[in-house]
C-alpha cells in the first residue's frame, strides 16, 4: 500500500481569482511506514503573492524569482503521486489549485484524480470528531504530535506534520511484523514446557461496570475502525 501525504502553498486563497501554487510538499508512506523519499519544490507562481498569504508561509517573490514554474516539476510530481493514495487535509483546496495548475498545460494533462485517489483527513477528522476544532493544529494537539517548529506554514514540514497525525488517527499502530532477525530466531528457538504441577491461575471474573467499559471501548474502535474491530469479529465467528 502505498501512500503520500501532499501540502502545498499558494499566492492566496482563491484559485478562481487566478492564484497559483508556490510549494509542493510530498513524503512517502509505503504499508504506514514512512519511507526516505519524498517530493519537494519551491515554484515560481508567476504572479505576485498575496500580503495576507506571505503571512501566512513567508515566501516572498524575491525568493521566488529564480525558481522552476509548475510546467518545469508537473512530470516529476506526476511520475512521484502516480497510482498512490493521496492524503490531504482539506483536500478540494489542494485539489482545487493542482487541477487548476494542470488546466494551464492543457487537456492532455487531466486532473489529479486521473493519476490516484484522494483521502481527505479534515472529513476523516470532522467524522471522528464532530463538533469540534478539526485544523491540522488543534488536531496535532489531540493526538499529541509536535509540532512546535510550525510557526509558519511550509508545505514539506506541514506534510510531515500531517503523516503523523494521519498515522494516529487511523490506529497508531503501523506494523505488527517481526524483523527478519527475530521472525529467523524464533523459527529455531525450542518450546519451553509448563510444569504439569503448577498452581492453577486464578481466574478473576470482571465487575458489571468493567464489562460496560470494556463494551463502551469496543463501540468506540468499531466506530473509529469503520466496523473493523477484530475483538467484535471474533464474538460475531466472522
């Protein structure tokens, strides 16, 4: 399975008002472990930037003047995403600009949606979480991932923040499988047999509001998990 966590800036808010990407930020998840690879490029928008966004990312047009525009990246930025999950928070923002970046070369190109598909984590976080604060911010702070460096917007270090988050909110856990050392070792290793004699275990039998916890926790990873949870699998022989 493999996965990118995508972020990008822009020159301002509105793409219908003809604002252009000026960062892309991608790292790479391969079966929820973060890999060595990722996808960065400052653009050059052609176009002034924004005061507002500038606040908001600090990349001034000077920076800026000297940088590749999206026509010199799309190839290598399309070859990267291809055929992956692209996880995004707040994803038809994302979107929006990319297949508006696209439009700009031409019908041959597409829409981002022709090269994967799209996961967007603000409806994931919105299901899980409804009613309250859902931004990557408040959402780093739920599930406790630094994200201290953050003073300012910047596409690689907010897909980087946005990965962890990711990984949190769909479980944490990113692998159950031993190493190849370990899985080798315990091919070769001898049972080790239990004493016949031994004391028999004492069996302690859970009080009515343990069995309700124990239930209301189980409701809640058949919720998160959408109706993935093994323990109830198991009770239902399925």
């Amino acid at each position: 399975m493999r996965q990118i966590i995508l972020d990008t800036e822009t020159t301002g808010l509105e793409v219908k008002q003809g604002h252009r990407i000026i960062e892309i930020g991608c790292v790479e998840l391969r079966n929820r472990r973060k890999t060595d690879r990722h996808f960065h490029h400052y653009i050059n928008p052609e176009r002034e930037i924004d005061d507002g966004a500038y606040e908001v990312h600090g990349i001034s047009n000077e920076f800026l003047s000297d940088k590749p525009t999206f026509c010199d990246i799309v190839q290598e930025f399309i070859d990267f995403i291809r055929d992956s999950e692209l996880i995004i928070h707040n994803a038809p923002f994302d979107t929006g600009f990319l297949n508006y970046e696209l439009e700009q070369l031409g019908p041959d190109w597409g829409r981002i949606e022709d090269y994967c598909r799209i996961t967007d984590t603000l409806v994931m976080a919105r299901e899980r979480h409804p009613g309250q604060k859902n931004s990557l911010d408040a959402l780093c702070q739920r599930y406790n991932v630094d994200n201290s460096q953050r003073e300012q917007h910047g596409a690689l270090l907010d897909a980087q923040i946005l990965l962890d988050v990711f990984l949190a909110m769909t479980g944490g856990q990113t692998a159950l499988s031993l190493d190849d050392e370990a899985e080798h070792n315990s091919s070769t290793r001898e049972a080790r047999r239990l004493d016949p004699n031994r004391p028999k275990l004492r069996v302690i039998q859970p009080s009515a509001e343990e069995l309700a916890a124990h239930q209301q926790r189980l409701e809640t990873i058949e919720k998160k998990s959408g109706g993935k949870c093994v323990w109830k699998m198991m009770k239902n022989g399925d």
